[in-house]
C-alpha cells in the first residue's frame, strides 16, 4: 500500500531516480550528484513508499530497473521535461524583449483602434507576442479576474482596475438609406417611437448604454433583432430590419445612414485600457500598456 511521504515526490526526486538509471549505481550517482549516498538512498526508499513497488533490484556491482521501475522512469523523464519546458516558457513570458502580452477588446475596435496602437507597439518592440482576443464587455471583466488576459480595452474600468481613457465615441442613430429620417443631420430619440430596434445582446456595454438612453428620453422599442457585433448591427439595419444606436465611427460602414442625437448629453461612449492593480503586469505586458499610453499622448 502506498504510504505518501511530505508534500509528495519532487522535481528533484524524480531527476534524481533518472540519473541511478541512468549510471545503475547508487554510490557512482551520489558523487556524480554531489549528495551523500545515504540521502540518495533515502529518497529512492522514500519513492518506493510512496509508489508501493520497488524500483530497483540490487545487484553485484550496482542496481538493475525492475518492470515497474521501468515504467516509473520512463513517466519521470516525460514529467522532467516537461518541466524543463515549462522553466523556459515560463522564462520566455516574463523577457519584457520576447515575452506575451494578452490584450481583449471591443468587437468595435477591431478595424480601427486596436490596429493603430499594436502598429505601433510592434515598431517598438518586435520580438513580444501579443495574444488577442475579441470580446463583450462583460467576459473581458471575467478574464481580468482569472488573470486571463493582462489588458483590455473597453468601455468601462475594471473593479478596482487602472483605466487610461483612449477616445471618446459619438453615438448617432443609424437608419436604412430609404427610411423618413434618412438625410436628416439631427434627431430626438422620442422620433424613434414605433421603430423596431437592432441592439447586441443584454449584458454588453452597448446595450446597457443606448437601453439608457431609451429610458431616459421616454422611449420603447421592441427589439427585432440581437447581435455581438456593432458591424452586423450596422448592417441589419442597412438591410432594412431596424434601427440602431451605434458609435459614429460605424455608421454607413455597410450602408445605413447615420444622424445625431440631439437633447441626449449620454450619447457617447469612453473606450479606455483597463488593468489589474493588485496583480503586477508581465514585463511584456507593462512594455505594451506603457505604449499604448504614449501612442495617445499620454
């Protein structure tokens, strides 16, 4: 029956049974390890406890693998290596030079913002992997907290985050090219009643954001139709299907006309690079926050 010793078999434990199968001595590896012989004895007596069978046979002249010992040296030397690898990728995140910055973003900054900060960061520094990926506001927030992703950029600060404001968005209403208020350069929300409203799903920014907006000008739209993307938004109504409320920067991306909103002071949104405070960044990761910092001249 196996007897589990301390915190289990170690690193260093298992290096050290592949280096007595390796030389079949136990005398000839304690000095080619710099350890007592006794010591190597005791951990290998010591794993033998643990595992419940015995390792090694003894023999005139130095140590033989029994069959279980063969499979036991043979896993060691897998769990070795990919230790190994481990201690060099780890090594490998942690060089601010080749490290790994992973940044999330809004599905809406994908073609403009984000393309011109890891422009820059690049010509900056070549050799750092950014990992990337798109995502709701919400499931950013979630992987911030799990240490998932090092940065995000978003509408809103982490709890507790850092924030570093990167631009500031208009929100316009967007309307099919043939509908009445197409060409107008200005609208109230309270013209929108009996519209049937494109949106992104309940517990996105966006759609917290313009069903505010709604509320706050008195205004009910029945929903027609839900997407995570702001482009796809865009491009439903272009089709017809509705109307939306979407940054300035995507209206007639796909066709739909775009007009502000008149008498809505909360008709714009902040998208900013949000952090953890109370975990420190990799040096890849501070190398890209503090570019991202400088490239809007901050």
């Amino acid at each position: 029956m196996r007897e589990p010793y301390g915190d289990g078999m170690q690193i260093r434990d298992l290096e050290w049974l592949l280096a007595v199968a390796e030389h079949q001595h136990v005398t000839g590896t304690a000095a080619a390890l710099g350890v007592s012989q006794p010591t190597l004895s005791r951990a290998l007596a010591r794993m033998e406890r643990e595992l419940g069978a015995a390792l090694f046979v003894r023999a005139p002249g130095g140590v033989h693998l029994t069959p279980v010992g063969a499979t036991v040296v043979a896993g060691a030397r897998e769990v070795v290596d990919r230790y190994a690898q481990l201690v060099t990728d780890v090594a490998g995140e942690l060089d601010p030079e080749t490290g790994v910055a992973r940044l999330a973003f809004l599905d809406s900054m994908a073609t403009s913002l984000v393309p011109r900060l890891l422009r820059d960061f690049h010509a900056e520094a070549p050799g750092v992997r950014v990992l990337l990926s798109q995502e709701p506001a919400h499931e950013m927030e979630d992987d911030l907290a799990r240490g998932a992703v090092d940065l995000a950029i978003t509408s809103h600060p982490a709890p507790g985050g850092g924030w570093l404001v990167l631009q500031e968005e208009r929100m316009v209403v967007v309307v099919p090219p043939t509908h009445r208020l197409a060409g107008r350069e200005l609208l109230t929300l309270d013209e929108l009643e009996g519209e049937e409203l494109v949106t992104t799903p309940p517990g996105f920014g966006s759609r917290s954001l313009v069903d505010d907006l709604l509320r706050e000008a008195g205004v009910g739209l029945a929903v027609s139709f839900e997407s995570q993307d702001l482009g796809t938004v865009e491009g439903l109504v272009a089709a017809g299907l509705g109307v939306a409320i979407v940054p300035e920067a995507l209206a007639g991306v796909s066709g739909a006309a775009g007009v502000q909103i008149e008498g809505a002071a909360g008709a714009h949104r902040t998208i900013g690079l949000t952090w953890r405070l109370d975990r420190r960044l990799s040096p890849a990761a501070e190398r890209l926050r503090a570019s991202i910092g400088r490239s809007v001249g901050t």
